[in-house]
C-alpha cells in the first residue's frame, strides 16, 4: 500500500490566489478515481526553499492525500504535470511512501 502527497500552491507564481474552484475540482477527480482522499487544508503549511545562494522562497500549501493498494508511477507522473499546468507553476510536488497498515 502507498500514501500519496499532493503539494498544492494556494497561490500561482505571481502571488495571485488561486480559486477554490481548482482546489474542488482535485479533491473531486481524486474522490472519483481513489474513493476517497484526506485533504490537510485548516492550517496552510509553508514551503520553504533556496535556489542557489539566493533568499528563501516560500509558498503556502495544501496537501492532499490519497491510499493506493498499487502504485502507478506513469499515471501519477502524467497527473502531476496536469497539476503544475492548472496551478500555474513549474512543478508540483508528488510524493508516495509505502506504508504498512497495523
């Protein structure tokens, strides 16, 4: 079994907010496609980092998750350039772990 993690902006590169319809439109297509998803939206979390030896950068951030028996890496790779195009951004962070149920 794996755990997906969707790092979603809530602003584009510009700074601008993005809709909440974007945000909906995800959490449905996951919802359909995995049968459910958790969505970590109350608290936005901050996203920092540094491209060479400039200042930090920071973005706020959701993060939806999702449950997957098996993981399919070309759909996922396909689904988060999609995901980077709809948020106007470079890239999107998409990350699985496997996990273990107890």
């Amino acid at each position: 079994m794996h755990l997906i993690h969707i790092l979603l902006p809530l602003n584009d590169n510009k700074g601008k907010p993005l809709g909440r319809k974007l945000f909906h439109a995800v959490a449905d297509e996951l919802t359909e496609k995995f049968g459910g998803l958790t969505a970590h939206t109350r608290a936005p979390a901050e996203e920092l980092w540094k491209e060479g030896s400039s200042e930090t950068d920071k973005d706020e951030i959701v993060i939806y998750e999702v449950m997957v028996e098996e993981l399919d890496v070309k759909w996922w790779a396909k689904y988060r350039q999609r995901l980077a195009k709809r948020f106007k951004q470079e890239k999107v962070i998409v990350r699985a772990m496997e996990v273990r149920l107890l």
